[in-house]
C-alpha cells in the first residue's frame, strides 16, 4: 500500500525500489502488486521470472503513463537480477481490470484448445466486448441497455468456464485452468465498469 501523492514523481517511484528491494532481502517478500492490468502484468511477471521478452515494450504494454518510467523500469530491472541471482523469486502482478485486449485472446486461445465447439460462443460475445471496451477508451458514452446484455454474456462464459472446470485438467494445468477463468472474470468486470 505505498502510493504515491503525484504520479510520475521520480523520488515516489525510487522510494518504492527502496522499499522493495528492503522487504525482499530483509522481510522475505516476494511479490509486488500495482494498479495495472493483471493479463499485461504477467506478462511483465514472466520477464522477471525468466528473462523472457524486452522489459521497456512489457511496462509500455500497461497502458499507464504514470508507470511507464525510468524508474519503475529499474526497479522491474533489479527483480529480475534479483531472481536470476536465485534470491527470488519475487512475483510481478497487477490488480486492475480497466482493459480487455489481453484477456479476450487468453480465453479465446484457452477455449480454443480446451473446448473447440464453445470458441464462436466466446468470440461473438467477446467482439462485442471488445467494441464496449474500446468506446470506453475513448470515452464514448454506453447505454445500460446496449451494455447489459453484453455483460450477461460475459458471466456466462465465465460461469460456463467454472462450471466446466473439473473436466479441463485432463489436458491442462490447474493452473492453465484458473489463468483463463481469471482472465474471463476481467472481459466481464472490463465490459461493466
């Protein structure tokens, strides 16, 4: 819960490196969360695991200019040493559900593998999702009456998913399975906010 009292402020971002790199090595801390879009987030928590992917474009893909510095960079930088060294790991994650770019294609590609008959089901309420979560970005006005149907869609896959849930581990992880029913979670907080 560190905050900060202006975004962007260089010395907000150093002091949360600080803190971090103190509570890992002296606290057993292992994970760092922001406000960010959880799908893109792991994407940056991947580069910090394994070195995998250019860590600049990964903070860029968060959307957030206020994140998307010098600072913040370093401090992704040192997680990643710090694991590589085999002190960590310490987990990168994000919190947020603001966008659905990200999420759309994890359910799509999970249910493309998992349940191939379900896909077109997910695709056509998820294109529509897609539509609302780009008029929110661009700031467009939505009725509940457009909305509303679109987020029952996106319940429904979600519920369709969890409900399904026990038979998925036959070809995948627990872990594979859960991921993409959180990310089916984020199309419908993402549609409804």
């Amino acid at each position: 819960g560190l905050g900060e009292g202006t975004h962007g402020t260089s010395e907000f971002f150093q002091m949360k490196h600080r803190f971090l790199e103190y509570l890992a090595q002296n606290k057993g801390f292992t994970i760092f969360a922001m406000e960010a879009n959880m799908p893109e987030a792991d994407r940056v928590n991947q580069y910090v695991l394994t070195g995998q992917g250019d860590p600049a474009k990964l903070l860029q893909g968060l959307y957030f200019w206020t994140w998307n510095t010098q600072e913040v960079l370093d401090m992704i930088r040192w997680i990643r040493q710090y694991n590589a060294a085999g002190n960590g790991p310490i987990l990168f994650t994000g919190f947020d559900m603001q966008y659905p770019q990200v999420a759309i294609p994890n359910v799509e590609s999970f249910v493309a593998q998992a349940e191939p008959a379900y896909l077109a089901t997910v695709q056509g309420v998820y294109s529509q999702a897609a539509r609302i979560g780009q008029s929110y970005q661009n700031y467009v006005s939505q009725s509940a009456a457009d909305v509303q149907p679109v987020v029952d869609g996106c319940h429904a896959i979600w519920q369709h998913l969890s409900q399904n849930r026990s038979v998925y581990p036959a070809n995948f992880t627990a872990h594979e399975v859960d991921w993409a029913i959180q990310n089916a979670v984020i199309v419908e907080q993402a549609t409804y906010q």
